[in-house]
C-alpha cells in the first residue's frame, strides 16, 4: 500500500503534470504558426491552459485521496498495509 501511495505521488503526479506543459507547449507553438494574436494568447490559450491544469489536479487529488483513505483505513484497523 505505501508502495502505491508514493508510486502516484512520485511518479504519477508528475507524469500527468509534464504531459499538461507538453500539450500547452505543442498548442501554444501551433497557434504561433496559424498566425494567432496577442487576443488569443491573453484569452483562449489562458482559458485552456486554466481547465487542463484544474482537471489535472483534480485527477492527481482523487488518485491520492483515494489512495490515502486505503492507507487511513489500514491504520485503523490495524492491520499490516500490503507492500
């Protein structure tokens, strides 16, 4: 179980957040070439970038809730939590 904890905290966070700049830098850089203005960079791209971020924490926080309410119930019960 603590294995699970620290594998989506160390390693599943920061995947899905590097995928999220990824994806910004690869809108971001498609947008330049279409030839997009300073409107759309201050508006449409902000906008995005905002509800990607918000989902992405979302996602990370519901992964570790979950798995920290495992981890809490263990405890309690106390039983050994699985490696």
């Amino acid at each position: 179980m603590k294995t699970t904890f620290l594998f989506s905290g160390l390693l599943i966070m920061p995947l899905i957040f590097f995928i999220d700049f990824l994806f910004m830098i690869i809108l971001g850089w498609v947008s330049s070439l279409l030839g997009c203005s300073d409107e759309f960079y201050c508006g449409a791209y902000c906008f995005v970038g905002k509800i990607i971020l918000y989902l992405s924490a979302a996602i990370v926080l519901l992964f570790s809730f979950q798995d920290f309410m495992v981890l809490i119930k263990t405890i309690k019960n106390g039983s050994p939590a699985k490696e």
